[in-house]
C-alpha cells in the first residue's frame, strides 16, 4: 500500500507532494505547513505508520486521525483566507451572509471533536490544542473587530510576518491604561469638535467625521509611532469627510481660522479668490511624545474625488528624492478615501499601479477608508461589483484590514499594524474603516429620502466616544465625571477660539509647504512678461555637449545609436544645432547650476518619435546608460522615466512632484498632444486655478506634440483652445515654439525665474528632423526667450500682407512663399501665446505700416486653435483676416488625401484672398 494512503483521496498527492518535498527542503514549503511537519512524526508508532502497516496492515485508526489532523489545517487555511467575510466589523448594519460558512461541519468535522487535540495547534504557534481553543484563538484574531485579507499574497515571508503578527495576543489591542485614556482624550476631541461645530454653524456644510471618529486617535497613534521609525514627514491626501477635524485635532490648525472661514470673510490678499473650508491644505510641523519633530503635510484638493492622491504621492516622491534619497521611508505618505470613490474612481487604478514602479514608488502608501456604506444617496451595493471597496489592493497584493469604527482601540491597533507593514516591507497597506455617516452627505441634506431603516437605526447609535467611554468605566480606569471634564475643557478652548475668531475682520490663508517656497515670490501678469536671464557660458554647453556626445568605450551599443550620439558634437561643431539639442542642452546646464531635472510620460526615455534617447541601452544586456548624470561631481540629478499608461495618473503624480520641488524642472510629455484630454481634470482643478484657490504656484512642465502631418483626428491637435480658455490674468504659460533656441530658453526660463506658473508647450513632430529648424549656438548662449519672431528675411517696406502664424504651420507657409517668390507677404511667428505680448504685437503692425491686409493663419479648425483666443485678448484680431480650415466636430480628416487637400486650401488662402475656402 503507499504510504500516503491513510489520506482521502482528494488530498493524497497535494499532500504526498507537499511532504516529500518538506523532507528534502523543510525551507522550501511555506511557514505554515513546516510548522505541521514539524509538530508531527508521520513515522513514529503513535500513528501506526511502522513497517507492517506499510506492507498492508490495518491503518483504520492512522487514517482517522490524520485524516482529522488535515481537516483541522484546512479549517485554519479556512479561517485565514475567509474569516474576514464573518467579523463583527459592521456597527449599523448586519453582515450580508456569505456561504459556506466556517462551521467545523464544512470541513469534515463534528462538535464532537471538540474536545479532541490536534497537533494542527503547531502552525498557530499554540502547540497541540483542543479543536475548541483552536477556534477561539482563530475567532479572536481573524472574526472580532477586525478582519484581515492576506492570504492571496505571493510572498511566503511577508504572509509568516502577518502571521506571527496576528498571533501576538490574538491579534487583540494591548494598550496601557495611559495609553487608552489618551485614545479616550482624542476621540473626545472628534466628537466634540463636530458637536460644537453643528450647534454654532446650524445648516453649514462641514462633512462631519461623525460616525468615523476614531479616525482622530489611529492617525494620532501613527504619526507618534512613525517618529520611533525615524519617520521625518507625513503627506497626506483626504477628501473632505473629516477635513476639518483632522487639520484641527491632527495637523494643529486654529479651530479660530476654521471658524473664520465658516464665517465666509474675505481674503486678507486680493488677488486670492481661495476655496471652500474643506478643500485646503496645510502644513505643520508637530514635536511627538518622544521628542522628535515630524512635519506634517495635508494637501489641498479640489472636490473630484481621489485627485489629491496622486499628487500626495508626487508630493512624497519629491520630498525623498530631495531630502532623503537614502531612506525614501522616511516620508510617508497617507491617502484617505471614500468608499464609494475607492471603488468607483478609475483614478485609484492608476496610481496603485505606480506603487512598484521606479519612476513612482514611494516606499509605500498608508491608504485609509472612511467607510460610510453609502455614497452622497447610493447604497454600497449600487456602488461597486466586488464585494469589499478595497477590492483594488488586490492588485499590488496588499494586505487589507477591515475594522468596525466603533472599536476605538482595533481601530489604533490595525493602524499600527499597517505602519508596522510599510515600513517593515516598503509596500502599499490599505484600512477599511466601516463605520456610518451620522447627517446626510452634507449636514443641509435629508438622508431619510433614501435610507430610512439605515437613518432609523443611527439615530439610535452611539457615537464611538461614549462606547469607548462606557469601556474604560466598565474596566475601573475612569469615571463618569472624567469624560464630562474632557468635553467641558475641550470645549471652553473653542469658545475662546470662535470669540478670538469674531474679532478678526479677514481670513488669513497660510501657503501649503511654505518651507519649500520660501524663496519664491508671487507675481503679475506684468512680471511674467518681464524677461528672465537664461544665456550660459559657451564653455557650459561644450562640456554638457561633450559628456552627451561620448558613450562608454566598454561597452557594445548598436551603430545607429553610436552615430546619432556622435552626431551631437558634429551639429555643435557644424554650429547647427536641433530640437533634441536644444531640450538637451538645457537640461544639462540647468544641471550644472545644480538643478534637478525629472521627465516623465509614455515612452519618453527615447521619445515617441525617436528624438531624444536621453537613455541609451547596451546592445547585449540593455543597461542603462543616462549621459545627463555624467556631467559633474557636485550637478543636479537628471531623472527619466517611461511611465505606465496613465495620464491622469502620472500628470497628477508629477504635478504634485513640481509642487513640491519647486526647483527641480518637472516635464510631463504626452505621447501625442491630445492624448492629455485623459487628465482634463488635472488641469481644469489643480492647474490652472491652484494659484487662485490655494495660493499655490506650480512650475510643471507640459510637453504636448502638435502639428497637422495627415496622422488623422487623435494624432494632429493638441487642443491648445482649450488651454487657451482656462488662461486669465497670471494663471499659466501657454507657448508654442519654432526654434530650438527659444526651446532652450524658455526651459531654462522656467526655473531661472522667482517665481513658478504652470508652463503647456506645443512640440512639434516633423519639425524634430526638419533641417530649417536649427539654432546657432550663439543662440542658445547669448540670447533669450523671444515671445515674438519677426521676419527677418525681408525689407519692411516692400510687406502687403503681414500675417500672424504659431508653430509648425511657419514652416509650412515659408516654403510655399519660397516656392512663390513673394517678397511682400511677411512671416511673424508668436511664439508665446499666453500671457499674449500684445504690445509686441502691436511694434509689429506699426513696422509693417504699409501692409493692406493683416492675416491670422492657422492650420486648425476655425473653430479650434489659437483664433479665438486671439480675438478675446487682442482688439485688432477682430480686423485680421482669419484663414484656417472650415470649423469641424474632429480636429482633422483620417484620409491622408483629404487631409492635404484641406492643409493646401488653407496656405493658397493665405498667399491668396480670392480662394477662399471657408463657406
């Protein structure tokens, strides 16, 4: 007979596998099954296994014990990978049921085997138990007040450390009594924050905590906990449920700033049209208990939901990189959820693909859910397909624990337990705190409409406080009168802050992260017009062009690649210098000055038309090889990344890198300019109005190819209208270059100026090789930005028609000119559309005073473009004659042939009023 065979069958070769491969390689099989192995002697005689019964002796006895003995771990592998699914984690609501249940029965076990011991206990670290101290042990840790999802982990060392983790007092909260009074203390400070709140503002929206206090002592318990990891700063995402409480209770703000914006009183800074009380950020720094000083960051969000958290973590990525490349664990950043919004938000996706990846990682995210079972009115199962909101952890394999909000000290206890795991393991961790929402999505709204026996029975629901406080009474560490006394002196302190409040005329607005801005100023539209400084040293742009030009003689590269390396220092030395020339020339001096430079987007490493191969690959292993980094001992760092298929992802993460960096040049490049319609809200919420609703400056740079080559509708317009649309008075740049001088200058402009505005370039694509569109190096040395081009090829005098164009579009309208020979049509590029040089517009008309008819060539739809935008910002627009293609719904045709009939209309137009293609 095998001497498996006392198994059923079922499970005979899993387990034959499984044991001959632990007898080889105890290591080799997964902590949980060594512990059985090792707690047992399939050899020994106390199981029948001796020789005569493996010849084919009776083994009845030996089949039901160790049959049993493997139903036992089966129902511990039960309690571990389903147990979440029946905790007592829901305060207002009854579990939905889940079958099969974990009753002994669905494991081939009987309440009579109860009593039995089982050897099973070893995998738990308890040694032989009975099945009944078994379940208790495996009830407490897996079905209280917390539920842990773990099990679909793939690594065996992180599921042993949870494991063992658990195991520690059963997974239940072990605090002092010092320590739960001061869990008391600030869950008293939640509920009376709201409390006072809703009795002073009757009506006024605030998205109360209520029903999710114990959010204020986890987050409390963590920063204290994080200064012992050496932690240095937190940043931190939310949306606004709670808002108010955590920047009071948690981040420090003056409960007497917070009234004054309840209070709706103007800014004491004009040009500052601020946000809602619950949109803004802030930033403290907080000495814990210990004596280490965190600083703490919250950052400011618009109310689409989870936008802030990809920002938090460009913020974070930003902080590491720059303060502690060593240790990147010692920022940290926090992004709170809804749950409706963690579960219906693509957003989420995104940004929890990046949290592995080396362009994006941040050493792990801390991601909470303030679980209120309900979206705004829509219940939780109208709202999501999986079962839990958290489902999307699954993703990156993160460990998800799901606890009831009532519970005050698991609510501390798993808090700790997932900043053990970050930091222990550098990943993602994610805490599902059910609790309910006590008002309706804002406290002006009825929730009895739609939820009536939820509502019935919250109203009737204690608040986490008075539980919690009934607890500690219960265990003879307070009395009644100990929480009366918390309350009435929390509260006096906010009487004194609502009367300090009522004496103040204006609401003063603090700047988020005002260390990192401290040296930058504010400026006007009028400033951003004056010229900055951008020429360097001829000397400069030699070394960077030698370094950039010389690949490492070791190694194997493929010919094209040597020869267009090379081919750098020709154009230098041929003084004809290109488009990839002039981005890389002003990423490698803006090095040298010590800058740090970070480009990132789809597949820009090599650039999607092949232009920039800022890192080159090894022929034979593909090593990276950044010519950027070799520039010198003591320059900036040059960072690049391909990133993942995400724009409203990545334009988020870097625009929160720029915000927190603000001397670092932060570029996003789309693969083709519209493709950044996929991050609309970005620009819409952060990038053009951060400034006016948070006093927030931002220098991220967007690169965005533009240009009508017959690639059809998706491949053509970068939708400039639609920046042009979001610009007013001093929000943004908005430019579209025709040299790779004034490339290299308006880069370089970027960072030399104080100050920092959001900066869209319109690239081009054919332009990249067009052997016109090349600068001297005096250019790039001695000149600077020119927001207006003029046409220097001909005599003022002889001009009839002065036409104003952007872009790639000069080029095509000079060659048809040449092929014309008309010396009386000139040529003027605006090269910066925003904010519009309108006066060197206007030096321009008055030049050409003998022209009978000004143009405004474009080669977009009438209806798209830069035309409009002309008219609202320039009154003589209203004058020029506009020449462009028909207004259409697409910005250009598919067919390659319709395509070019349109483009040829538009230039024969422009040398030519009498074809006129526009009605």
């Amino acid at each position: 007979m095998d001497k498996y065979s006392f198994l059923n069958a079922a499970h005979t070769a899993y387990f034959a596998d499984l044991y001959d491969q632990y007898l080889q390689n105890p290591d080799s099989v997964e902590p949980s099954w060594r512990a059985f192995f090792q707690g047992y002697d399939f050899g020994s005689e106390s199981y029948g296994l001796t020789d005569s019964v493996a010849e084919g002796g009776s083994c009845e006895h030996v089949s039901e014990n160790v049959t049993k003995e493997f139903q036992v771990l089966q129902l511990i592998e039960g309690y571990r990978t389903r147990g979440h699914l029946f905790t007592k984690t829901n305060p207002v609501r009854a579990r939905r049921t889940y079958e099969p249940t974990l009753a002994v029965e669905n494991f081939g076990l009987s309440q009579s085997d109860m009593d039995t011991t089982f050897s099973a206990g070893n995998v738990l670290g308890l040694g032989t138990q009975s099945l009944r101290n078994i379940i208790t042990h495996l009830e407490k840790i897996y079905c209280h007040s917390i539920g842990v999802e773990y099990m679909y982990i793939r690594k065996p060392e992180e599921i042993k450390w949870i494991q063992e983790k658990l195991n520690i007092n059963d997974n239940q909260p072990n605090f002092s009594t010092d320590e739960k009074k001061h869990i008391l203390k600030k869950l008293n400070e939640a509920v009376s924050f709201e409390t006072f709140l809703h009795t002073k503002y009757v009506g006024q929206k605030r998205f109360s905590l209520e029903g999710g206090e114990s959010l204020i002592p986890a987050l409390d318990a963590l920063i204290e906990k994080a200064s012992e990891y050496d932690v240095k700063e937190f940043v931190m995402g939310m949306a606004h449920r709670g808002r108010l409480s955590t920047l009071t209770n948690i981040f420090g703000k003056s409960a007497k700033d917070i009234f004054s914006e309840f209070d709706g009183k103007d800014y004491e800074q004009e040009v500052f049209d601020g946000d809602v009380k619950y949109h803004l950020g802030w930033t403290s720094d907080r000495v814990t208990e210990n004596g280490k000083k965190i600083n703490l960051n919250i950052a400011p969000n618009p109310s689409h939901l989870e936008t802030v958290g990809a920002v938090v973590e460009g913020i974070a990525r930003a902080k590491q990189d720059d303060k502690y490349p060593d240790n990147p664990s010692q920022v940290l950043p926090i992004v709170v959820h809804g749950d409706a919004a963690i579960a219906g938000q693509g957003l989420v996706y995104e940004i929890i693909q990046m949290a592995q990846l080396d362009g994006y990682k941040t050493n792990g995210t801390i991601h909470i859910v303030v679980n209120n079972q309900i979206g705004f009115t829509t219940n939780y199962l109208d709202a999501r397909s999986s079962t839990y909101c958290t489902d999307i952890a699954k993703v990156t394999l993160s460990p998800v624990l799901h606890v009831n909000a009532d519970d005050a000290e698991a609510v501390v206890h798993a808090m700790l337990f997932a900043l053990h795991f970050r930091m222990k393991f550098k990943r993602d961790v994610f805490i599902d705190l059910l609790g309910y929402r006590k008002y309706g999505h804002n406290e002006g709204d009825e929730p009895r409409f739609t939820q009536p026996k939820l509502y019935k029975a919250i109203s009737k629901h204690q608040n986490p406080r008075d539980i919690y406080a009934a607890k500690l009474i219960s265990e003879g560490i307070i009395d009644e009168s100990y929480v009366q006394k918390l309350e009435e002196d929390y509260k006096n302190k906010l009487e004194e802050n609502l009367e300090d409040s009522r004496k103040e005329d204006k609401t003063e607005i603090t700047p988020f992260m005002q260390n990192e801005w401290e040296n930058y100023i504010s400026v006007d539209e009028d400033k951003m017009m004056k010229p900055v400084d951008t020429t360097c040293s001829k000397a400069d742009l030699e070394k960077v062009t030698k370094v950039i030009s010389t690949l490492p003689e070791d190694k194997k590269f493929i010919r094209k690649i040597e020869r267009l390396i090379e081919s750098r220092q020709t154009m230098f030395n041929e003084n004809k210098l290109d488009w990839a020339m002039g981005e890389h020339l002003a990423y490698g001096t803006l090095l040298l000055d010590g800058n740090d430079v970070r480009i990132s987007g789809q597949d820009v490493e090599r650039g999607t038309f092949s232009h920039r191969h800022a890192v080159v690959k090894v022929e034979d292993s593909e090593e990276e090889i950044i010519l950027h980094n070799q520039l010198s001992d003591n320059q900036g760092k040059f960072f690049i990344y391909n990133s993942l298929l995400s724009e409203y992802g990545v334009v988020g993460f870097d625009y929160g890198y720029a915000m927190a960096s603000p001397k670092t040049l932060t570029i996003w490049e789309a693969q083709f300019g519209d493709f950044s319609n996929g991050a609309q809200i970005m620009l819409d919420q952060y990038i053009s109005a951060a400034e006016d609703k948070w006093k927030l400056q931002n220098g991220l740079v967007m690169l965005l190819p533009h240009g009508y080559e017959g690639q059809g509708a998706e491949h053509s317009s970068a939708r400039m209208e639609r920046y042009l649309q979001l610009c007013a008075k001093d929000n943004m740049f908005v430019a579209d270059c025709t040299t790779p001088a004034n490339m290299f200058h308006i880069l370089r402009r970027q960072v030399k100026a104080n100050y920092r505005k959001p900066l869209i370039i319109f690239t081009p694509k054919s332009l990249l090789r067009n052997p016109k569109v090349v600068s001297t190096v005096d250019e790039f040395a001695n000149g600077s930005f020119q927001e207006v081009i003029d046409d220097t090829g001909i005599k003022a005098t002889d001009i009839k028609t002065l036409v104003f164009v952007t872009g790639k579009f000069y080029y095509d309208l000079e060659e048809e000119r040449e092929n014309l020979n008309r010396k009386d049509v000139a040529l003027v590029r605006i090269e910066q559309l925003f904010p519009l040089p309108t006066e060197a517009i206007r030096g321009i008309i008055k030049k050409y005073k003998n022209a009978e008819e000004i143009v405004w060539a474009q080669e977009e739809p009438r209806n798209m473009g830069a035309y409009s935008h002309m008219l609202m910002h320039l009154d003589e627009a209203k004058t020029f004659r506009a020449v462009s293609r028909r207004p259409y719904g697409a910005p250009a045709a598919g067919s390659s042939v319709r395509s070019k009939k349109r483009h040829k209309e538009v230039i024969d137009f422009v040398f030519d009023k009498t074809k006129n293609n526009q009605h």
